[in-house]
C-alpha cells in the first residue's frame, strides 16, 4: 500500500516538473519572438529614416 502511494507522489512530482520545463520553455520561445520581431522593426526604421536622404541624394544627381 505504501508502494502505491509512493508511486503515485512520484509521478505526481513528475508531472509537475515535466509540465513547468514546459511552460518555462514556452515562455522563453515566447520572449524570443518578441525579440526578433523587434529587432526587425528598428531594421525596418532605420530603413524609412533613410529614405529622405535617398531622395535628396537622387535631386542632387539630377540637377547636375
């Protein structure tokens, strides 16, 4: 009987454990996406700041 109940507090715990790796896992692939899409936006405004250059650059061209 003891056995038993031994057991069953065993995979209990495993559950548990098995369960939190998951969802701290998760949670970490998560804040990666979040990360990498940030970083795409800064690209992608650092991009948009430089188009008034680009344009101005091509006026220049033009008027010589």
């Amino acid at each position: 009987m003891h056995t038993a109940l031994l057991v069953v507090i065993v995979l209990i715990i495993l559950a548990g454990t098995y369960i939190l790796a998951t969802y701290n896992k998760l949670v970490t692939l998560k804040n990666r996406v979040k990360e990498a899409w940030s970083d795409i936006e800064v690209q992608m405004k650092r991009r948009y700041d430089l188009i008034p250059n680009l344009v101005e650059t091509v006026k220049r061209i033009r008027r010589t």
